[in-house]
C-alpha cells in the first residue's frame, strides 16, 4: 500500500476522488512548479540529440552575445563554447547529483530517524547525538571539505551533498515517527494484535509518507543549489559542464557580458524554484483531507 | 467457539496489583483488585479520575506502558493466565480473543487507509483468509455496526466519517475476530449525547449477539444504570463496592459510591427549582501521599478513627461486596451533608 494508490483510491460518495496528479494539477503554483521541472527533465533528456556535441568545445567565436546568431540562440562565453548546450548537457548533471543526492539523504536520514523514533531510549539518544554532531557542521562548508579531500568528481560531490544534508530530514521523521508511535492509533493496532513490523509498514510510514515526499523535493532543490555554489567555487566536476561552474566561468566578465553568468543563473533559479513550488504543492495534495481545503 | 460453559467467568483477575515506578520508589496505581465477567455480561468499573480504572483495562490486554509494573495471581482469559505471557502469545490473544476499543476515534484510525481496508487488516492479523473473503467479512461487519451503505463506505477514508460513524468502525474492528471479552474504556465520552446511546445499544446488541463479555470503563453513572449488569467502583486503585446494578443503585453501601449518586446532576423536583450540585469534598489523594487506612477517610463524612488504621477489607454484601467498615450503619449515622443521598 502506497501514497499513491491510495490518492488513486476508488470514487466514494460525495465528491469524485480524484489521483495524486489531478489534485496537484489543480494548484496554480504547483502546476507552474510540475512544467518548469518537466521542462528542465525534457532538456537533460534531450541533450544528446540536440547538442551531440561535448559541450566544453569551442564552437563559434566567444561573447557572441544571445540571439546575435541563430546558430547560437543563448550565446557563446569568452571561449566560444555553446551557452545553450552547456545549459542543456549541465541540466543533467544538476538533475543526477539532486536525485542521487537526496536519495542518500533519504537513506540515512529516515533509517536514522525512523529507528530514533521507534524505539526512543538509548537508541534514540545514540543517533540523535550522531545526528546533532552532523548538524554542528554547516553543511556547505562540510560538503566543500570533503569534496576538496576527495578530489571533485561527479560521485564524490554527489556523495557529500548526501552525507551532510540529512540530519533534518532525520530530526523531522523522528518527530513525525515519536508523534505516530504514542498516538492511539499505534495502541489501537496492539491492541488489536498487530505485530511491530506491520504497525511499522501500515501505520507509521504511510503516515510519514508526505512529510519524506516533500522535504525531498526541497532536498534535491538545494543539493542542485550546492553542486552549483561548489561549482562555482571551482569544486567540480572538470570533465563535465554544470550550471554552477558555468556562472563561476562568467564571473569574471560580470560587468561586459554579463549573460554569461545570468543564463545559467536563471537556468539554476527555475530548477530551484520548480522544486520548491512542486514540494508545496505535494505538502497539500497529499493532505487526504486536502479536498476539503482545495 | 468458547470452550467456557455459559456460567463461569471468561475473565477473572486475581488480587491483580499495579505500580509504576518513579526512581526507588514504586507507586501503587491499583492494589489487589480482583474481579469476574461472565459471557455475555457487561461489568462497569467506575470512579473518578485517577482511580486506576483506565490502567486496569490497558493491564488486561498486557498494554500498561513502562514504567508501568503488573503484578497479582492472575488475570484470566478463558482459562488462560495472561501475567507472564511472553508478548508473542499475547499478541495473538490481542484482537482474537481479548479487544479494546478506544475513547477516541478520531486519532485511533489510520487516516491514509480506508476503513474497509482496516477492518481486512484486523481480520488478516489473527486468521489466513483470502482477500475477497475478508472484504466479505468487512462489509458484514460494517453491515452489522449499522453503518449504511457499507458497500460504499468501505472505499471511504476515516476523515469523511463522523466520530459516531468512526467508533462504529473501532467496534467493527475490535469485532471483526469475534473476541470472548471486548474491554471499551469510556467508548462515548468524545461524542456526543445521542450518539453516546446509539454506540451504547450497538454494544449491547453485539454483546447479546455474540455472547461477548464486556468491561465497561465509564465515569458516567447513567451510562452504568443503563448498560452495566454489575458494577465495579473504585476507589483509589481499590476496589470498595462491587454489586449488581440495581442494588448499587436502590442500596449503595459505601460512602464514596453514595457520594457519587448524589453528584449526579438531575432535573428540579415538581417546583422546578435548581439545586446546586452535590459534591464529595476534596479531591483523590495523590499516589505519592495516600493515607494510611482507608483512602476515601479524609473525605469522607462517616469516618471514624479507627477507619484511618488499617485498610477496610471487602465484606460480603448483598449481590457482591463492600470495603467500608461502617457500611451496615450508614443510613442511621447519616451525615447532614449528605442528607440528600438517596433521596
């Protein structure tokens, strides 16, 4: 049994019951969230059939300012590589590191916290301690350490953004977990004879489904937005183009030609902002008595 | 499919003891309770709060939480000593044999799942049936709590239910594995009044149906005149009077449950004039300061010195018991306070 099957639950008797995407559809915000980020998906798919082309080649001849040639619709930077095909090709590098990313922080986050949750006492004081001596390190400057120790590649600076971003996603299942594990429901089920794992499966986490969901997408959102500020700091990648390395790239003809920071700017402030809409949207969407309030 | 003959008990509690413990010390919650239900009989335990009713019910199920400690000779079901019972035996008798339902039933249901789904749930736990048998079953018991258009309401989720509706499913679920012994601690207290009587004569109609004996935890004495067969008051975590309901309530013995009588709001007389309502002085010691003798002594407007030496032990009384040294000789030592008891 999952979220999603049950927001596709069958029709009952006042209004239509409708699916997951239908309810989120119907939020303005959430809608503009789900086209952005099905825009940004639709580019990093696409890239390899638009821009055969290794991105980090010199193409045309460089500042050739945004639809100065049609050839070159977004521009070219002070080596001559294609704008539009490093947003393109850097679109998939954002995307790979905010999933992988957050699914580590998924992992370690909610074991930590649903283990915390469950079983309090010691167990809970062990991971909580754990948990707090991540949190007294700010993630960033956690991240960049390892990243600069490891050497920067697409695995290692995806391995760090997910290894210094989940101690609040741990903190929020343990509450969620806490509230469900001493709520009556949970005593309602021993009561009836359910045994832990079941209690664990069919009444905890589908609870804390919708908190996970949407704290994710904020989570992919800013591991796009640390990948980009490593990035720019230089910590990425080399071999491959990302959004954040090309606005480091433009800093420093900021004040002539000035598109070169901004197109991959924009293009990381619609990534971000798609996310963020999206997780709003998801928080009430997946409220089962979010009909009431639509 | 009890294998208990009509007339013995399917549960019994033996001197059954309760404390919880806070740093050295344990505090006492219940002390030597002991008590039967019999097939198909309601039993209410009534007091006010505090008195150890609640924790009594959760200690029959094995569900008093830590620091909780159960201890006593035993709590019987159908035979069976449930004190000592490793948690996996327990679990199976959960539900299957012993259930409990709750007193709120807007937080006891899981809101992501439908309550069909819920009921399949609590019948899957306890018996291998296929999926389509227990929808079966569950649009039966939905059928038989008397909810309409069952199935429909299958398919709906708890918050599109009203929490009369809700208890019904609770009952539906405690129901669903046919128990010998359904415990309801104060099943109606969060709803309200004519739903309270209609969840209450669903229980009854069950009891009557299926030959359940219930335990009916309630601080509502109409509740008990109306449902409960015998009653069980407590006091403190004791027991001090236990009899038929309508002795306890043509005859109460001890002073506490006299006391408990007269704080019932009721109607003016023929002049329809309002009277304060008649209170029992004080408040329930704490388990950290009990008194030494009886509990009740220092609120009480009978008590003697000697009531405050040594705890009054449970004599017999007609249709059940007493644990008041004075009980024979209230009505001619009766107080001016309570001068309206029983009236």
């Amino acid at each position: 049994m999952s979220l999603l099957d049950v927001a596709a639950a069958p029709p009952s008797l006042a209004t239509p019951r409708n699916g997951l995407l239908t309810r989120l559809l119907r939020r303005p915000s959430a809608l503009v969230g789900l086209l952005l980020l099905a825009l940004i998906v639709a580019m990093a798919a696409s890239a390899p059939l638009l821009f055969p082309d290794d991105p980090l080649d010199m193409v045309a001849q460089p500042f050739l300012w945004p639809g100065a040639d049609p050839a070159y619709p977004l521009g070219t930077d002070m080596l001559g590589r294609d704008l539009a095909s490093g947003i393109f090709h850097g679109a998939r590098v954002s995307l790979l590191i905010g999933a992988v990313a957050t699914l580590v922080s998924l992992v370690i986050g909610t074991g930590t916290g649903a283990l915390a949750g469950y079983y309090g006492g010691r167990v809970d004081a062990v991971l909580m301690r754990l948990t707090e001596l991540f949190q007294t390190i700010p993630p960033f400057l956690f991240a960049l350490a390892i990243v600069a120790i490891l050497q920067p590649s697409i695995p290692t600076i995806t391995l760090a953004i997910g290894i210094t971003a989940w101690p609040s996603l741990a903190r929020l299942l343990r509450a969620e977990v806490l509230k469900l594990r001493h709520g009556e429901l949970v005593q309602a089920s021993i009561a009836l004879g359910a045994s832990d794992a079941r209690i664990i499966a069919l009444h905890i986490l589908p609870n804390t489904l919708a908190p996970i969901i949407v704290s994710s997408s904020i989570l992919v959102a800013s591991a796009i937005l640390t990948e980009s500020s490593l990035a720019f700091l230089g910590l990425g990648d080399p071999n491959v183009v990302s959004w954040g390395g090309m606005v480091g790239a433009g800093r420093e003809v900021l004040r002539t030609d000035w598109y070169v920071a901004t197109v991959p700017g924009l293009a990381i402030v619609a990534a971000v902002l798609a996310l963020n809409l999206l997780g709003d949207g998801l928080n009430d969407a997946l409220d089962p008595k979010g009909e009431r309030r639509a | 499919m009890s294998h208990v003959p009509a007339n013995d008990p399917v549960l019994s509690v033996e001197h059954l003891a309760i404390g919880f413990r806070s740093g050295a010390r344990t505090l006492r919650a219940v002390h030597d309770l002991s008590f039967q239900v019999a097939r198909g009989e309601t039993l209410a335990i009534v007091g006010e709060s505090g008195c150890g009713k609640s924790v009594t019910a959760l200690s029959l199920l094995g569900l008093v939480p830590p620091p909780g400690v159960v201890d006593g000779t035993a709590i019987r079901l159908e035979g069976r000593n449930l004190l000592g019972l490793p948690e996996a035996e327990l679990r199976r008798l959960r539900g299957a044999r012993i259930a409990m339902i709750f007193q709120e039933p807007m937080t006891a249901l899981n809101p992501v799942l439908t309550i069909g789904e819920q009921i399949v749930e609590a019948i899957r736990e306890h018996e291998t049936v296929s999926a389509k048998a227990a929808r079966g079953r569950a649009i039966e018991l939905l059928n038989r709590v008397r909810i309409p258009d069952a199935e429909r309401r299958f398919a709906d989720f708890p918050h599109r239910l009203s929490g009369g509706m809700r208890q019904r499913v609770m009952i539906a679920m405690a129901l669903a594995c046919a128990p010998a012994v359904l415990v309801a601690d104060e099943p109606t207290t969060a709803l309200d009044v004519t739903i309270q009587a209609q969840i209450l004569e669903l229980i009854d109609t069950l009891k009557r149906e299926n030959g359940t004996a219930v335990v009916l935890i309630t601080h509502d004495l109409g509740v008990v005149a109306e449902h409960a067969d015998r009653v069980l008051v407590m006091y403190s975590g004791r027991k001090v009077e236990e009899r038929a309901v309508a002795d306890l309530f043509a005859d109460p013995l001890h002073p506490y449950t006299r006391g408990l009588i007269a704080a019932r709001p009721r109607l003016g007389g023929a002049d329809r004039t309002r009277t304060r309502l008649t209170e029992i002085p004080g408040t329930v010691p704490s388990l950290a300061a009990m008194p030494g003798g009886c509990a009740f002594a220092p609120r009480c407007g009978f008590a003697l010195p000697a009531c405050a030496a040594a705890t009054p032990p449970l004599m017999p009384a007609r249709s059940g018991g007493v644990a008041c040294l004075r009980a024979g000789e209230l009505d001619a030592a009766e107080p001016a306070r309570l001068r309206a008891v029983g009236a």
